[in-house]
DNA sequence: GCCGTTTTCGGCCCGACTGTTTTCAGTCG
C-alpha cells in the first residue's frame, strides 16, 4: 500500500469522525498525519516491514496511528474505517460540502431529518423542515438552498493561472478607487501553488465602505456572501470565491503573513508566539497588550526570531526545521534557468527556424535547448518521421559548431499512440539528446487507459520527460531527485509548458506564460515543486 | 490522537461574520 493510499484512509477517516462531532484535535491528528505520509520521502509500508524501525519516529505519528498504519499495510484495510462507515452512508459527505454547512450542522440535518443525500437536503429545505429546526431559520435555509446550486462549483480548485488572470483584473479595477491606499493579493495564490480554491485580498484604507462598493462593483461578480465591518466575501460568475480584508497600514504585514497562510504554517507560527510568550494575529505580533510587530512581514516574523519565508515555502512541510538550522533554502527563480527543454520549430508548427530560436534563447540568458518537434502521427502539422527528424538533426549538428555561449539539444516530442507504444522506434530515440512524450489523440479515451499509455511511456528508457494533454507536465517518475542540475532542467521543462497556452515572443514561438510562475523549484528540496492534482 | 513535561495529563491558533439567539454556536479561512 502507497504512502498516498494511506493518507486517503486517513482523510477519509478524519471527515468521518468530525461528521461524528469528534474531538476537533484527534481529527486533526488524522489530517497532520495524512498530509505527512503523503509528503513523505520514504514509504511507510518499507518502515513497518524494518524491525529496525518505527513510524513513530515521524513527527505527527504516535503509537497509535503507527498501529494503523501498520494495520493497513498487513491487511489493506482499517476495521476503525469500516465501523465508520457501517454507521454514515458515504453520500452524507455531499452534504458537508455545501457552503455554510459544516460538521455541526450536517450530522444534526441527518439525525433529526434523515438528511443522507443533496436531494433529501433539498427536498428538507423546500418543505420548510429545516427551517424549524434548532438553530436554523428561515434565512439559513435559503442559504442551503443557494448553497446547493452552487456545491458542485464552490470547492473547485482553479489553475494558478487563471487564478492571476481574476487577480490581474481586481487588482486593476481596484486601484481605480481613491480610497485604497494601497492592495495586495494572498492566500495560495501567492504562495504560488499550482491550484487555487479562493482569491484572498488585503487593502489599507481609511474609508471601508467606499473600498467595498467599489469591489462589489466589478464587472465580474455575481454576488455578495457577506460584507461586514472588515471583512467582505463575494462570489465571481466564474465560480470563484474572493474575499476582501481592510486592515490599517500599521497592521498589513501581519494581515499579509496571517491571510498569505498556509494555515498549517500559521498554526504552527502561533504555537511558536505562544511558547515565546506572545500573541499573534492578524493585527500584529503581542506582548501582553503591547503590539511588537505588524507594519511589515518581515518585522513579524523577526519578532519570531524568524526569517522571512518565501510564500512558496509556507506550508508546514520542513520549512520551520530548515529555518531553526539556519538553512533556508535558496529557491529557484525563472532568473535561474539555464534551458529550456520543449521547444518547436518551423520543422513542424513553429514559428521561428532552429537558428533564430538559439540566437532568442541566448538573448534571454540560456545556455542549452531542445529542439522537440512534433513526431509524424501529427499529421496536421507535417510531424517528423525517422528520416526527416534524422535530417533535423544533421542540420543541428551543423549549427552547433557556429554557436558560442549556447547548445542546441537534438530532442523530439514523440506520440504516444491511441493503442499504447511511441511514434518512432528505439533506436532512433536511443540517439535523440531529449525525448518528450505526449498523447495528442484518443483523449477521449478512459483515464485510466490514458494513464497506462503514459505510464508505458515513462518506463520506456529512452524517454526524458511527459507532456500532459494540457500541456503540463508530469516529472514525478522520473529520477530528477539527483542533482541541480537535473532540477534545473525539470524546472526548465515544468516552466516552458506551465502554460498551454503559445504565446509569441518576437518571431519565437515558444509556450512561456506571459508571466511565468516567480519560483520554480526549491533548490534544497531537490523537486520541482509538486504537481497538484486536486483539479 | 499527539506531544512534552515543573513528565502520563492538559493543551492543542485565532478572529470575523452570520443567524439565531438574548450571550453564543457554528462555520470559515
């Protein structure tokens, strides 16, 4: 059983006892450990098999989950889990998923009304039941019942970039007001995640309610959750939550750290404050009632005997421990990159020849790239076969010698086939510098027969790298975890396809973002930064 | 359920907002 198989159980296992009503801190002991044993290096299936060792020396881990764990992986399954199940039908789980309903008030829906499902919840609302309810009233229930329309939008995660794209437009909109003195965005978005559920904004200014009409007005939303002294939530047409906060200037670097999260960070960063006979909040760091710190994140965290982390870094992962060892790691930035990897020329759908790509690269500080045109089955765009891509490669190898400062790779983006299997033969991959694989056609075949093509793919030798239907790519088979180098080239390859979208640089056609992700990859995690698939 | 200790129990981050209350619980981030 996979670390990741575990963690599910165990997050499973968590949303079941809260539902449950719980003791909140044993089902977060249930989530920490998820998280951990999802992010772990090493397999905990190998750690329970080692009489040498025990999972317990996993921070987060006591004897008792160290048991479960073992549990799972001797049987496959958790007798606590199938009790848990036996007694909550798996569909209530919807129902905690609307907005405004959480633990609480689901497990009370389904005792007093038999509330199992998103229709018994809706058909409970449209007969006044709930209303009469304990705690509910008429205006709770018409929140359900707008909550239900949206549950299957509300909780989508949003691709970083179209995330900058509804950041870049509030922003804008948002300076058009006198009032705000100054704007910032947090939340994930700022701590570069690849996905983002909501979009998170802090503004100084001395008039709120001026602030508030102004975003209430953006032609973008569709309507307001809640709007109170401080604190505004609203919802954009396109599904996604925003949430304004208005704090003075003498608090913005606190609101900044407090709101850029990740929770789990500020969860332990206030631990931290409280050992250290402090109080932190989004105001500003306490002592007693005397604020110490506030106006800047960096004043926040020194108050801490902290650094400053990068907003990548802040996800209680190991950064706390590499802070106390004096051993931030320096991040990778687009500044760093030395190639770029996926590159295609006026051979297939480029637009530029392999000699004017080389001469822009080098412009833009490269020392190596790949030339990875399309493979024949791309038909439509006059894919390379053995012969022409030979061909491709001979002129390569007459243009490298009358280059300085920069290497130009001999690569292809090879087809993998609707029926499994590459578009060109080994041998002829053997002698590329660079292969990249990709599915172009049969998308709409089954995830899971897409999946075992890629994954034939990835286990053919010869190839370097994958690119995903969008665009993306997916690096986690492959061994970069060696050098730098080898991240500076995953980080190059992630970089040039973060984005589907091609956008023209001068007579280059590459697929670089307009605005290219701040931070590539930690250079002490030795990882690209993590592909989240929570889309 | 974990963890650390002045070491086997007691604490575990903190505040805004809403709706239903009449002083607060639930939800959210």
């Amino acid at each position: 059983m996979t670390n990741s198989e575990i963690a599910a159980v165990f997050e499973h296992v968590a949303d079941l006892l809260e539902f449950q009503g719980a003791n909140p801190f044993r089902v977060r002991a249930y989530r920490n450990a998820a998280r951990t044993l999802h992010d772990l290096t090493e397999s905990a299936a190998e750690i329970v098999g080692d009489p040498e060792r025990s999972l317990t020396e996993v921070e987060g881990i006591g004897k008792d989950l160290a048991d479960k764990v073992a549990t799972l992986v001797q049987t496959g399954t958790l007798p606590m889990l199938e009790e848990l199940r036996a007694e909550i039908p798996e569909s209530v789980m919807a129902v905690l998923r609307v907005p405004g309903l959480g633990p609480k008030r689901a497990a009370q829906l389904f005792h007093e009304l038999k509330v199992a499902t998103l229709d018994q919840l809706r058909a409970a609302c449209e007969s006044h039941q709930v209303q009469e309810l304990k705690g509910f009233g008429a205006k709770s229930e018409a929140a359900i019942l707008e909550g239900l329309d949206i549950a299957s939008e509300a909780g989508r995660r949003i691709l970083w970039i179209e995330a900058d794209q509804h950041v870049q437009e509030i922003v804008a909109h948002m300076e058009g007001c006198k009032a705000v003195k100054k704007i910032a965005a947090a939340g994930s978005y700022r701590r570069g995640r690849e996905t983002i559920g909501d979009l998170d904004f802090l503004v100084v200014t001395e008039k709120v309610a001026a602030v508030m009409d102004h975003l209430a007005q953006f032609a973008g939303v569709a309507s307001v959750i809640a709007r109170g002294d401080t604190k505004m939530s609203l919802r954009l047409a396109a599904g996604v939550q925003v949430d304004l906060r208005a704090v003075p200037a003498e608090s913005f670097g606190a609101a900044l750290q407090y709101f850029t999260g990740s929770k789990e960070h500020n969860i332990v960063l206030r631990g931290r404050a409280k050992s250290q006979g402090l109080k932190i909040n989004e105001y500003g760091v306490f002592r007693g009632e005397k604020s110490i710190a506030g106006r800047t994140e960096e004043d926040v965290y020194a108050a801490l005997h902290l650094p400053c982390f990068p907003p990548e870094l802040r996800e209680a992962r190991r950064e706390f421990e590499w802070a106390d060892a004096g051993q931030l790691p320096e991040l990778v930035g687009v500044g760093d990159l030395r190639g770029d990897l996926h590159m295609h020329s006026t051979w297939t759908d480029g637009q530029a020849s392999i000699e004017e790509m080389a001469a822009a690269a080098q412009q833009r500080g490269l020392k190596y790239i790949a030339i990875t045109d399309h493979s024949k089955r791309v038909t439509m765009v006059g894919g390379l076969d053995a012969k022409r891509l030979r061909q491709q490669w001979a002129e390569i190898d007459r243009l490298n010698p009358r280059l300085h400062g920069i290497t130009v790779l001999k690569g292809i983006e090879v087809d993998i086939l609707e029926r499994g299997g590459l578009d060109l033969p080994d041998d002829v991959l053997a002698d590329a510098d660079w292969v990249v694989a990709s599915v172009h056609y049969g998308q709409q075949q089954s995830r899971e027969q897409i999946t075992r093509r890629a994954i034939e793919a990835l286990e053919n030798p010869h190839v370097d790298a994958m690119a995903h239907p969008t665009g993306r790519l997916l690096l986690e088979r492959k061994p970069y975890a060696i050098d730098l180098e080898a991240v500076m080239r995953a980080a190059a390859t992630t970089a040039s396809c973060w984005n589907s979208t091609p956008i023209r640089h001068g007579s280059i056609w590459t697929t670089w973002p307009a605005r290219p992700p701040r931070v590539l990859a930690s250079r002490s995690s030795f990882r690209p930064i993590p592909i989240d698939c929570r889309v």
